[in-house]
C-alpha cells in the first residue's frame, strides 16, 4: 500500500480522482470525510482492499490512523508538495515538520519526496528536514517551450495600471475570452484590482466560502480574471490558462516559477509577465522579515504551558484564547510555534490549535532557533536579490532559472522569452 501525504483537501481529491480511473483502489482521509465514510475507508484499509491512501499531516497527527497503516503495512510513502518543508520557502507547511516522527511510527518505509519547485538549497533542507539520507535525486526538467516570460519595466504606480490593462486586453477589449490569474503582493492590492477590472478576487482573508465559491466559478465557470494572492496556489489546476500575470516582485525565482507555470499546461502558447518596479522591492523586504529573539521564543512557549493547564483540552488549546494572555501578538505567537514544532516541542493539532509536548523548553533550545530565524532571513533576502537580478537580466530568462535550479538542459532553438525575441501569437 502507499502512503500519499498531501497539503490540500483539494490537491488529494484530484489525485484520488485520477487514481481510481487508473484502476487503483484509493480513499482519502480527511477533515471532509464524515464519520461513516472514515470508518468505511478504514475497514477497506484493514481488508487490505486499498492501494492508494491520500490524507494530511494533521490527519495523521491527530487520529490512530497510523497504527491502522502500520498494522496493515505501508510499501511507499510519498510526501507531495515537498518544498512545503522548507521554513525559509515560499509554501511553507508546519504540519510536515512532524513526517519523520510519522514515517517512524510506520516502521520507516521507503520515502519518495516530490516538488516541482525546488533549488539546491530548498533541497537541502527538505533532505534534512524529512531525515533522507543520501536519497536518489530525479530531475525531470522545468523547460516549458510553450510559456513566454516577459518582464516589462513600469515607472511609477500609474504606469503599471496602464500596462496591466495593456496587457489583459485582447484585440483591444478587456472582455475575456480566455482565463487569465493576476497576482498580487497584498490582499489590499487583489481587491482594488478586483474591483477596478470587475474580476475575480481570492486571498486568505476571505470567509472559506467565499474563497470556494470563486475557485469554482474561475476553475468551471464563463473565461475570466483572478486577482489573488499567492494564497490561490497549490492544487491549482487549469489546463487553459493563457496568461499569469505579477503586478509585484515575487518573493523568489521558486515561488515565480511555481505561479507562473500554471499557465499553457495544455501545450499551448501562453504569457507569462511580470510587471517589475524597483519600488517593489521595498514591500518585498518587509515581507523577508527578521529573526526572532531567543526571549519571544521563550516567551510563547510559556504562554502555550500555562494555556494548556488554564484553558486547554486533552493538551491543546485554541491560538484565540492564548493571544488574550500573552505579551506577544498573534502573529508573533503562531510563528514561535511554528519554530518550537521544528524541533517537537509543541505540534499543531489543526483548526488553529497547538499541543504541548514539552513541558520545559531550554535556553539553548531557543538560542539555536533564534539563531535558525537570522539564517532564514538572510536567505530569504539572498532569494529577493534573485529575482532582482532576474527582473533586471538582460539574458535568456530560461536560462537564468535553468542556472538557479541547478538543472542542465540544451536551450530551445526557438525561446519565447522575451530576451530572445521570438514570437508569440495569443489564442483568444
């Protein structure tokens, strides 16, 4: 049996979708399940019926699902979406920070980890991260022949209005009729954008409806334009998407290339631009963020004990009732637990909830995480000159990402890049 472990409810659906056509007994595990379909799922797991079990790193945390797959005997297990390891990246999952302990408890099975997106360093840590020593690397390539990069120049915010509507316009009218995304830097900026183009809008700060309901218009309904954050990212798949479009610097060559490249997966020809101000660059080194302190980290664990013993439940509690009492905002709060479960000293338990493990928390604990957060800075900084210096190359823009994610592959004869020179002719 194989073990798929998964960051999106929607991603698993897809895939367990795509399985069963195949032929391949497969059920999905998670917080969309009722509690008949679980206990369904589990007999056909205990039966030895299943070939295939897609769930989440909080479903296997929090459940006895474990022993059930240990008992029954788990041939692969295969970690999707694996950059999500990585702290310093741009889709980073607390939740998989607790695989290694779940893989040991499934007698450690051999492991596959897969990720489209990933340079040496993110493969660096994703190794250490997932415990995998000296694993087999498979490269496949990320040349995709059929995608134009451009990369145009904008002045002033006036200016990058008036090419965004230049460049969402087709034979001159703004009226779609073919599916466009538009990313933004900021849920502000997704709304504005929104609302002034009379598209689509999704990002975090959305009601969970609201979100579900534009996806599916977007992803079943009438051609149309996204505006969103990368919050509208993994599991994102639609095959006629003609045209990605980044009104801000992204924050790394991994997360453009992951945003950009869910455009033409049909083969055909597809445009991808990114409309490049230096002034960007601010709002980006805002987001890089700086360390933490070694006393906020200490601070936040103490506030989870003392929310446990006073407020919690089976030894967790909500993140809403720990802000109330705590020096430490929200935010802050939610990134030292982030930090403390790298090392197993607290784990998320799902819907905004934290379990303790450990009751004491040492200083050199804390030194070395503060320490592991001036790290993550920095290269996240290293990752925003990246793009700079991709923005503002004069070479093949294949070539430069070719470069950065350490793969080797003979250059098309006919690049569509925008260094390059060729030709694109857009299907309306």
């Amino acid at each position: 049996m194989t073990l798929v472990v998964s960051p999106l409810i929607s991603l698993a659906k897809d895939q367990a979708e795509h399985l069963r056509e195949a032929g391949q007994p497969t059920v999905v595990l998670n917080s969309t399940r009722t509690k008949k379909q679980i206990e369904s799922a589990r007999s056909k797991i205990a039966a030895g019926k299943v070939k295939f079990v897609l769930t989440t790193p909080e479903r296997l945390q929090k459940t006895d699902i474990c022993e059930l797959l240990a008992g029954v005997g788990v041939g692969l297990m295969v970690v999707d979406e694996a950059h999500c390891v990585s702290q310093w990246g741009h889709d980073f999952r607390p939740d998989y920070l607790c695989l290694p302990s779940i893989r040991e408890r499934l007698g450690n099975p051999p492991l596959a980890a897969l990720t489209a997106t990933a340079s040496e360093r993110t493969l660096d840590e994703v190794r250490c991260s997932l415990r995998m020593n000296d694993p087999t690397i498979v490269r496949t390539g990320i040349d995709r022949p059929n995608l134009r990069i451009e990369v145009v120049r904008c002045y002033s915010a006036e200016d990058k209005l008036k090419q965004l509507h230049r460049a969402l316009e087709i034979e001159g009218m703004l009226e779609r009729t073919e599916p466009a995304i538009v990313y933004c830097g900021t849920t502000k900026t997704a709304d504005q954008l929104a609302k002034s183009f009379g598209g689509l809008c999704y990002h975090g700060k959305m009601r969970k409806a609201d979100r579900a309901a534009t996806q599916e218009e977007f992803m079943n309904g009438r051609p149309s334009v996204m505006f969103a954050t990368n919050a509208f990212g993994l599991g994102i798949d639609k095959h006629d998407l003609r045209q990605v479009i980044h009104v801000e610097l992204p924050g790394s060559l991994e997360s453009y290339y992951q945003e950009m490249g869910r455009a033409g997966r049909d083969g055909k020809r597809s445009r991808c631009t990114l409309l490049y101000d230096p002034s960007d660059v601010d709002l980006r080194k805002m987001f890089a963020g700086g360390m933490m302190a070694a006393s906020k980290i200490m601070t936040a664990h103490h506030t989870l004990v003392r929310g446990v013993h006073e407020l919690g439940e089976d030894g967790e509690v909500a993140l809403s009732k720990l802000a109330p009492i705590s020096p430490l905002g929200r935010v802050t709060l939610k990134n030292c637990f982030q930090l403390l479960s790298s090392r197993g000293i607290v784990a998320p338990a799902g819907r905004g909830r934290w379990r303790l493990i450990a009751d004491e928390l040492e200083h050199r604990v804390a030194d070395r995480l503060e320490e592991a957060t001036r790290v993550r800075s920095e290269d996240r900084q290293v990752a925003l000159r990246e793009m700079v210096e991709f923005a503002e190359s004069s070479k093949c823009r294949w070539e430069l990402l070719r470069e950065h994610f350490g793969v080797s592959e003979t250059a098309s004869s006919d690049c569509l890049c925008d260094q390059c020179g060729a030709a694109v002719v857009a299907s309306a």
